[in-house]
C-alpha cells in the first residue's frame, strides 16, 4: 500500500531537450561498455529518448558521435516549423493567396483565411499561417500589398477649443436599439490651405459605408452631404463628434447625438473606417484636391465589398442587402443602389 502511494505522489520529470553536453556524455558512455538504460539514468532521462537518439543519430557506419548528433538535431528542430511550409507545399493555395493579396479588393491575410474555411476549401489554412509565409522569404516580395505602414504610435494631439454646438444630444442617451450610424469628416492638410474635405457615414452593425467629397468644412456643405447619402439607406440616428461642421445636425433629417467633447473613441467604427482609407488609398499629406469623386466612390465600393471577420467573412453589402439597411436597384439586375447618386457596384 506503501508503495502505491509512492508512485501515485511521484514527481514527474520535467522535460528538457538533450544538449550538446548530454550527447557528449551519451558518447563517453557507449565508448565505455554502459547499456542505454544506465545511461538513460545517469543523465536523468526516459530510456526510450535515448534509444530514439542514438538510433535516429547515428551515422551510417553505426557509430554514435555527439557533434553529429548535434548537428542532425539542429537542423531537424529547424525545419520542423519552417515558416510558411504548408503554402509552400501547396502550389494552388499558394496562388489563391498570391491573387487575392494582388485583386483590386486589396484582401487581408485574414479575409483569405476566412472566406476559405466559409467556402470549405482544403487545405484549410489560418491568417497567422499566410502572415509567417509573408514575413518569410518565400512571401516577402508579397508584403508590398499589406496594409501595414505606421509602425509608431500616433501622438496625441493638443486639445483645442470646440465650438457649442446648439441643442445637442448626448451619446449616453441615445436609444439601445435601433440601426445606429456614425458620421465623420477627413480633410487636406493644414498647410496646403484647401478646404476640400471627405464626409463619410459608416453603419456599425453591417460596416457599410456611403460619403461624398466636399468643397469646405461649412456646416452647410456638411448638411447637404448627409442628406444626400443617408437618403436611401435605413437608419435610426447619427452619432457625431462636436466639430464646427456639425452645427446644422437638426436639419439633417434623422436624430442625432454627440460624443463627449475630445472622446472620438465614443464612435470607433468611423474613425477606423476613415484610418483604412488612410492607410490603403488617401495618405495622410495628401491634399483632397487631387481626390475626385469618382475615386472615392470607387474606394467606397472596394471597401464595402471586403469580406469581414466580424461578418462572418462576408461583405458589408451582402448583410446590409439581408438586413434590410439597402436594396437593390431595381433598374439594374444584380446591382446595389446605396445612395441617390451612388457608385454603382456589382456583388
């Protein structure tokens, strides 16, 4: 009964691989006449990793020699994870990822992964996998077509006075439920002097996007714009921030509420939005002047037609389609209509 209680409390061995030390002293041993088990208890390890070692070893004359052994295990360990081995091994996979990285829709690594697993294409294969393959050698010439540009924090801007905006409503009072929408301006840089600015209003619960550019930052403009883009899509209120283009929100048609004075994080959807536009078609400097409508529209279009995780790997139209928020164009066969003047975009 002893004895049961012994082996029941018996501490495991806590794993470690073999050193160069280890194999040096497998090698005095076996030069010396000791058997595999009485090696395997003096460096402390199970008898049958020794066995594998000096069986899996050896060279071809049968002779066991530790800077060999080393060696072979190295490079063994090496290869064993190489990165983006499961591409590499996959020639038509690794083309299906190449042209998605490449098509105008701009495809992540993780819309790739995702839309692949929907469709139930094999081999299967993860974003984290696609991104080793890009950071290795054999995808490093692909990265190029990642949206990854800023690699340092942004630093914080000083807060500036807002103008008061009359009869606003506050975000923490807005409705539960309802189809939510988040409204957001993007403009030139200070010192080209231009005015010309984007207006884009995002719907959080589908990621669908409409927006329009505009000649200035004048609340009257800013007006016009949400009219128009918000005319033909379904939804409750618009959540704003306290800029100076916002001061006509009560003829906007639709309710609308504000964030906490310098809380932007109070609508991330649309500040991410307007990021991704950033980073994949409008860099930062640039001034909106050279931007025609016809791109944004086009940038729009290529946007909402992106397959998101959080949509189940499928576009902002084909939720927004399902739920009601668009319809389709009656006047054209398998086209969406999104706004009164919108970018007309096939599915």
């Amino acid at each position: 009964m002893k004895k049961e209680t012994e082996k029941k409390y018996k501490k495991k061995r806590s794993f470690r691989h073999l050193n160069q030390s280890d194999r040096d002293r497998i090698q005095a041993l076996l030069n010396s006449g000791h058997k595999q088990e009485e090696i395997a208890e003096i460096l402390d390890f199970d008898a049958g990793a020794i066995s594998r070692e000096i069986n899996k070893r050896r060279t071809k004359d049968g002779r066991y020699i530790s800077a060999v052994a080393q060696h072979k295990a190295g490079v063994k360990r090496s290869n064993s994870k190489a990165q983006g081995m499961k591409i590499e091994a996959h020639p038509e996979l690794r083309e299906r990822i190449i042209n998605e990285l490449k098509s105008k829709q701009h495809r992540s690594p993780d819309e790739i992964a995702g839309r692949m697993e929907l469709e139930g294409i094999t081999p299967k294969i993860s974003a984290k996998s696609i991104y080793r393959w890009l950071y290795s050698r054999w995808g490093q010439q692909y990265c190029c077509y990642l949206c990854t540009r800023r690699y340092k924090k942004r630093k914080q801007k000083k807060k500036t006075k807002r103008e008061m905006i009359p009869n606003r409503k506050s975000i923490h009072i807005r409705p539960v439920k309802g189809i939510h929408a988040e409204g957001d301006l993007f403009v030139s840089p200070t010192k080209t002097h231009s005015q010309e600015s984007g207006a884009v209003v995002i719907i959080p619960e589908t990621m669908l996007a409409v927006g329009t550019m505009i000649k200035n930052k004048k609340p009257a403009s800013f007006k016009r714009a949400v009219r128009e883009k918000t005319k033909n899509i379904n939804i409750d209120d618009l959540t704003l921030d306290n800029g100076i283009e916002n001061r006509e929100h009560e003829q906007f048609g639709i309710d609308t509420y504000f964030c906490d004075p310098h809380s932007p994080w109070q609508k991330p959807h649309i500040e991410g939005f307007i990021g991704l536009i950033r980073r994949w078609f409008i860099p930062k400097k640039t001034d909106l002047k050279n931007v025609s409508e016809e791109q944004l529209q086009e940038y729009l279009h290529i946007l909402n037609n992106k397959h998101r995780k959080s949509l189940g790997y499928r576009s902002a139209y084909e939720v927004s389609l399902e739920r009601g928020i668009i319809q389709k164009n009656p006047a054209f066969s398998g086209e969406i209509l999104t706004t009164k003047v919108a970018f007309q975009c096939k599915i």
